[in-house]
C-alpha cells in the first residue's frame, strides 16, 4: 500500500485528509496521463459518487483536474461502485473513478480507481501518482484552446446497467417478497429499480439520502433494522448493502443474518451441484470463519485463502481462473458476471438459488455453523518485531495446540496503523477470549504492547 492509496482507494475525513485539491490532483494526473496515451484523440474517464454531501464536491475537483489536463470527465453521478466498474468496462473508458469510502460514516470519503476494463488500478501507476501529489513532478502542461476537456452528463450509463443486472436474472421473480437496505447510499434508486423490473414485491427501507445519513444505523454495517423490518413484514428474504453498494449482507424469513462466509457456502454449493465452480474452488480471506471452512470440507468444495482485501480475492480468483470468492462482510465477486464485488449481484444470485431450489434462506444457510469468534486490536512499538518474538510465536503455537481441530487463532498486521489483530475462534467466546489473552499477554512480558485499543 503507497502513502495515499491503501487497497481500497484514497480514503479520510474529507476536508482534512482527502481535501478537493487533492482531488483536483487526481483528476489532473489521470487526465494527463491518458491524453498521452491519446495523442490523436481525446481520453475519457467516468466518474461515479455516493450520496454523501461531499461528493459533489469531490467530483466538481476530479472533473476540473481532468478536464484542465485535456481529458474528457464522464459524469454518472450518484451510482455504485460496481456500476462505475462496469460502464468502465463495457463502454471502453480510459478509466474509473468512484468517490466514496464505502461503508464509511458520511464525514469520510474515498477516491477509488479502476482500469480500463473496471479492474482496480495497478499499484505502479498509483505510486506514479501519489509521487505527482508529493509535487513530483511539481507541474503539469494545461491544456488551453480546443485541447480542454469537456464534462459530459452520462447519467444513461445508469440505466445500462440497471439493463444488465435485470438481464442476469433467469425468471422472474414475481411473488416474492423482497427487503432492500439501500443504507441511504449509492443503491438507493437502483435496487428498487432492479427488483421492480424482475416482479418482486419490493420492500425498501433507509432510500431518503440527504448528504449526511449515509450508513447511520442502516445497511449492512447496522442489519438490526432489516431483520426487524423483514419480520414485521412477513418477507421472504431482506438484502442490506452498505454506501456504495458492492457489499450485501442477507436476512433470511426469519429475520437471521446471513454473513459474507455463509452467503459464499451457498453459492459455492449450489454451482459445484452443477458443475460451473471450476477447480472446484471457492476463494475467501484469512478473515473467514472456521465454520465456513468446515461446511466446505464436508461438502467436498476446496478453498484458498487471500490476505485481507477484495483486490487480493480478485487477484487470485483471476490468476486461477476460479470464478467465486470474497470476504465475510459481504464483498463477494461473481467474477462470471463482474470484475469487482457487487452487493446487487449478490442479491441476485441468492435469489437464483434460492428460486431454483425452492428452498428457504434458512435451509440453504444450515450446513454453515459459525464459530464464536473474539477480534482484539492491540497497539504495539513494532509489528515485525512483535510478530517474529519468540515469546510470542511460542504463545500462537500453544493456542494452536489446544485448539486442535475444533478451532484457530489468527494474528496478523493492520497496513494502516502500528496495530496487531490477535484474533481466535472456538467453541464458546470464553474460550476465544482466554486464547486472545493469552497472546496479548505474551506480547506484555515481551515488551512490545502499548495498549490493547478499545
């Protein structure tokens, strides 16, 4: 990860660590950067936003930066994450932007950056950039006369894909009755819109943005609301997403979550029956829950395991050729269909198997039992000396021991901050915690803790 620019874009408090002009920054390194891979033509970069306040402002920046540096800016206003993806794709744009951190509160923000066919951008080109925020190089040529851009409305680029997601279905949907959690953010118009289209009874909570209710005790980081909403109201299935729409956590009929791992165990099984899982292989993180991996041992499904992050899943899934894998917080890729995670794919998919089974969330999700699981971070002077302490790795391997099969525990760096994450799963949260403990306490006679953070 560079200076600016972690696995998941440009993110912080917007005014404060990501401010308009290094927006404005952006938007001038991109456009000058593909005008010269242009010289007899003009780039064209599209830019999607959530519906935090900020926004707007950011994407009056890009579009200034790109547009200065002779570059065309393609505006599809408030979208997805994945619509910007897809549209980068299919309509054969330079590149993506898209502005929004994602599952964030609203006084945050984030500029994620996509290739030309909606992958997102390769690390060199970013430390390129990253550099040129650093002023170096200190300037760029302006564009002046017929070479400045223009900003284009591409508000249509929206319903292009609205288009695409109502093709993906394969029946209609009519007579379920379906919950959306549209987190006052990017799905707000387009998951009615989607579910509308394929005949469902759609049920939407939480699609009255106003700038700064973005995420506020709604969507899939706060799902207490669906469950109660698909109870009261008798549904079939709920979906909750998070600002920018490419993570869906799920509530079955009976208002119980289902989570990313248990979402992926459904999937995974249900083309594994039909021979469309290649390598027969489901991609997840380290971050997954032991019970994940134990329903998919006893259902004969191999697993691979990524770093944290949804570029190290896309990443692996691309390179093997698999076409299933994400995380357990709902950013699962259906690389088939989409070149990053997509909470409305998502959707759409649960609802294929469950229509093709004609079985209930809550039956397709009971082979999955997760394991309680304690997630500690802990401060410390150095994460690789903490890491490679001998006292340390001895107090991992006894908890590993006593674990045995019926459990984990996990500790890995946090690439933001100087943190370790002492995380384990057994039988029961007091065993976690007592094995979580047991860890940080070996980090404390070590020397290397400085606070267990709250």
């Amino acid at each position: 990860m560079g200076k600016y620019f972690g696995t998941d874009g440009f993110r912080g408090k917007a005014g404060v660590d990501l401010t308009a002009e290094h927006a404005f920054q952006v938007g001038r390194f991109l456009g000058w950067h593909y005008s010269r891979l242009h010289p007899d033509d003009t780039a064209r970069i599209v830019i999607g936003k959530d519906t935090r306040r900020s926004s707007y402002m950011f994407e009056n920046a890009l579009a200034a930066g790109i547009t200065s540096a002779g570059a065309d800016a393609y505006l599809l206003h408030v979208t997805t994450t994945p619509c910007v993806s897809y549209i980068t794709r299919t309509e054969r744009f330079d590149c993506g932007v898209m502005i929004s951190p994602s599952h964030n509160p609203f006084y945050d923000n984030g500029i994620k950056l996509m290739n030309g066919i909606g992958e997102k951008m390769e690390d060199a080109l970013q430390a390129e950039l990253e550099r040129f925020i650093d002023g170096e190089p200190a300037a760029l040529p302006w564009a002046t006369e017929g070479k400045i851009g223009k900003t284009i409305d591409f508000y249509s680029g929206r319903n292009r894909y609205i288009g695409y997601l109502t093709s993906l279905a394969a029946r209609s949907f009519e007579k379920h009755k379906v919950g959306l959690d549209c987190a006052n953010g990017s799905s707000w118009m387009i998951g009615r819109a989607v579910f509308d289209a394929l005949g469902a009874k759609t049920y939407v909570i939480n699609d009255q943005p106003d700038g700064v209710n973005i995420n506020m005790d709604c969507g899939s980081t706060h799902i207490e609301g669906l469950q109660l909403y698909v109870r009261e109201h008798h549904l079939d299935v709920g979906f909750a997403f998070d600002g920018d729409a490419d993570r869906c956590l799920a509530v079955d009929e009976r208002g119980e979550v289902l989570n990313g791992d248990k979402i992926m165990y459904i999937c995974a099984k249900f083309l594994k029956e039909r021979g469309q899982l290649p390598g027969n292989t489901l991609v997840t993180t380290v971050m997954s829950n032991f019970g994940l991996y134990k329903a998919l041992d006893k259902a004969g499904i191999r697993y691979e395991k990524t770093a944290v992050g949804d570029r190290y899943v896309y990443e692996n899934m691309k390179e093997n050729d698999y076409v299933l894998g994400g995380e357990q917080s709902g950013h699962i890729i259906f690389r088939k269909y989409a070149h990053t995670g997509d909470g409305l794919i998502t959707a759409l998919m649960l609802m294929e198997v469950m229509m093709e089974t004609q079985l209930p969330l809550s039956v397709l999700a009971s082979s999955v039992s997760m394991y309680p699981q304690v997630l500690k971070n802990v401060r410390v002077d150095d994460k690789d000396a903490t890491l490679s302490d001998s006292a340390v790795q001895a107090a991992v391997d006894e908890c590993t021991a006593a674990l045995g099969d019926s459990g984990r525990v996990l500790l890995r760096k946090s690439g933001t901050e100087p943190v370790l994450r002492v995380m384990a799963e057994a039988g029961t949260a007091e065993e976690c915690e007592k094995w979580v403990d047991h860890i940080i306490t070996a980090m404390e006679k070590s020397g290397h803790l400085i606070e267990v953070k709250k």
